[in-house]
C-alpha cells in the first residue's frame, strides 16, 4: 500500500496534499517532488510521521483530513495504523477511502 493525505485547507490555490511512499524508506512527496525523508537507515514507518509533514511544511490549525489507502506499494496496515494514530494524537479528524474496498 501507498498512502495520501488531502488536508482541509483554508487557503485560495493552495494544495495540501501528501503522498507517502516507501523507496523503500518512508519518503513524504508533495506533487511529485521528495520532501521528507522520514528515516534513511530504516524501511519503516515509526510514529510522529504526521507531525513531522506538518512541522516541514508549516501547516498550522490543520483540522481534518482524507486518507487515502491505495492498493500498490511497500506499506501495510501496520503503516496504516500509524498515520491513523498520529491523526488521533494530534487531534485531526479524518475520513479513510481505501481503494481496495471500491469495486
């Protein structure tokens, strides 16, 4: 699995959206670009990923968000349980779409 965050954004024309890799280390990626490369030695995914996204980009006052779960990629539900944790931790009410549940 490969994941995206959409975040709710109040700003005019700007994007707020994330993709989380796994080449083969836990990589954020903002329109095709690497912007976050969450543990170089390590393949896996550790909590704080999503504070660490927001940190990086300065999104500040994030509310909510969609979580997108796509069917291709190095992630697992043990990565899936990670971002969901850290949106809880921090507060960040999100809505998942799984595109392996979509017929």
């Amino acid at each position: 699995m490969r994941f995206t965050l959409v975040f709710e954004n109040h700003q005019e024309g700007i994007g707020a959206s994330y993709d989380l890799l796994f080449a083969p280390c836990p990589i954020w990626d903002a329109a095709g670009e690497k912007i976050l490369n969450l543990n170089p030695e390590d393949p896996y995914l550790n909590p704080g990923c999503v504070e660490r996204l927001l940190k990086h980009e300065h999104l500040v006052g994030v509310e909510k968000c969609v979580l997108v779960v796509h069917a291709i990629g190095h992630g697992d539900d043990r990565s899936l349980k990670i971002l969901t944790d850290d949106l809880n931790v921090l507060g960040i009410r999100y809505q998942i779409v799984d595109f392996r549940s979509i017929n």
